[in-house]
C-alpha cells in the first residue's frame, strides 16, 4: 500500500482536512470484503465519520450490517460520498453537522441518532484536530482550549449524552501512538491523546456494571485529510516511513480493530487500547 506519491500531496490550511482536496485518496475500502453480520440490528455513531479513519470505520461497521450515524464538521462532500457508501453497503445512514466540542450540539447529535434509529449500541468517539508547532511557546491559549474541547472535552459530552439511550453496548475511543511516546511538534495534541486513554480505562471502570465495554485505539501514521492540513509537503513526503513496516498506514488498515471492539469476539476486553502503528513498540 506504499505510495510515493504523497510527496506530491497539497497542504491544507483548514483542520481537519477535506478528502475532496486530497490529491492522493486515502484507501478507506474493501470492496472485496464480505460482512458475516456481526453488527446486525446495531446502530453505530461515529464521530469525524466523514473522512479517514472514521470514514473507513462507517463503511466497514455497514459491511457488518450497522446502521451508522455520520457526524463531521462541515465538511458536506465528505459526509455524502461516505453516506452513500454506507449506504450501498446495505446500512441505513445519517449525516449531521457541527462542532463536537459544542456540548448542546453533541446532545442533539445523540438525540437525532435515537431519534432515527431507535437508540445507540456503539459510540466511536473518532474526531480530532491537530496542529504543528516548532516550540511550545507558540501554542496559543486559544487553540490549546480548542485542541483539547475537540479531541477530549467532546468524549465527555458525547458519552454523557448517549448513555441514557445505551443499554449494554460498546464505546471506542481513538488515541494515537503519540499518547505513548510523545512527539516534539504535536504537544498538545499527544496530551489530548494521553487523557483518552486514561479516559478509557477509567471509563471502562466506572460502567462495568452497566454491562458497557469501553476500549481504544490508538493508530501510528496514518495517511488521511488531517495529514495535509498539519504539515508542510516535506513533512508529508516523509510520513511513516519511520515505522517498521516502513509507510504510512492507510485507514483500511484500521478500521478492522474497531470492528473487533465493537462486536461480541472482543466481549472479554474492556479498559484495553489496541496498537495498529506499523510496527513501534508501545508499553501500554
């Protein structure tokens, strides 16, 4: 799945990216996959659906035979093409726009999913933002507060909001490998990702007894809209290729550990974080 054709992708000035801009699409797809049913009668809300990693999830979770709730920022051509998607795969959709760290939008977003579907078995908190900085001291007040109300502040609105509609089900939280070793450039964004995973274990606590499983993942490098719209082209050229495996993963590549933590094969796991990096050895 290498591509060096990445060298030659556009910088984004807008987070998070839009794959309607991308000059290299992310590979978010396997037509040749055959779904066995796994989430049969499940309804599925994933957050920053539209695109990337939450794109790949929206598909693969409809391959399974879920109905999904698509929520995004306002990237509209995104959130179609994934809607149809979906929908081509069998699975009724919705698509609903705004900003997640807007508590009342996450509410309505959560009352517009029960609303149409009849409740909500599984939560992918997936949206995030990201931003590069050469030093610390160039982070603003104003987009540290804006990091964090996306990538962390927005799972404590979102799971506040559906847990009253969840009976049993599963939440998956998306961390990144940065929360385990860090990144020089991207420091508030890797401790937004440190506090998702100790949110996930200490979610995953507190609702044992309401029979909900609450796990993670937390991707290495991989290639999707939020990609050029951080870095500069040199940047992007060079992204992954410090992995193992040697290249930068692609969503398809991902998708398939939230399947597993969204259906019954992973019924023994809660408080667990999944690894798919390319190969860079994590403790945790």
């Amino acid at each position: 799945m290498a591509d060096q054709r990445q060298s030659q992708e556009v910088h984004q000035e807008k987070q998070p990216g839009k794959r309607s801009k991308m000059q290299l699409l992310p590979e978010t797809e396997n037509e040749r996959y055959r779904g066995q049913g796994k989430l049969e009668h499940k309804v599925a809300m994933v957050t920053g659906g539209d695109s990337g990693i939450g794109r790949a999830v929206s598909i693969l979770f409809a391959q399974e035979g879920a109905d999904v709730a698509i929520v995004y920022l306002d990237e509209h051509e995104d959130a179609e093409d994934t809607r149809q998607r979906v929908e081509h795969h069998g699975g009724r959709s919705l698509t609903i726009a705004g900003d997640v760290g807007n508590p009342e939008f996450c509410r309505y977003a959560v009352d517009k999913t029960v609303e149409t579907f009849g409740g909500i078995d599984i939560l992918v908190n997936n949206a995030g933002e990201q931003h590069s900085y050469e030093s610390i001291l160039d982070v603003t007040p104003e987009q540290l507060q804006r990091t964090f109300a996306t990538n962390i502040f927005a799972m404590f609105y979102f799971v506040q909001a559906a847990l009253p509609y969840m009976d049993g089900g599963t939440i998956i939280n998306s961390s990144s490998v940065t929360a385990y070793q860090g990144h020089p450039q991207l420091i508030p964004y890797a401790c937004t990702k440190g506090a998702i995973t100790v949110f996930t274990r200490s979610l995953a606590i507190s609702l044992a007894k309401k029979n909900i499983r609450v796990n993670g993942v937390a991707p290495g490098p991989v290639w999707t809209p939020l990609i050029p719209a951080s870095f500069s082209e040199e940047k992007m050229a060079r992204f992954g290729d410090d992995t193992l495996i040697g290249r930068v993963g692609q969503p398809v590549e991902i998708a398939p550990s939230y399947l597993f933590l969204a259906c019954s094969e992973s019924s023994y796991m809660t408080g667990q974080v999944l690894h798919p990096n390319g190969g860079r050895i994590v403790n945790g």
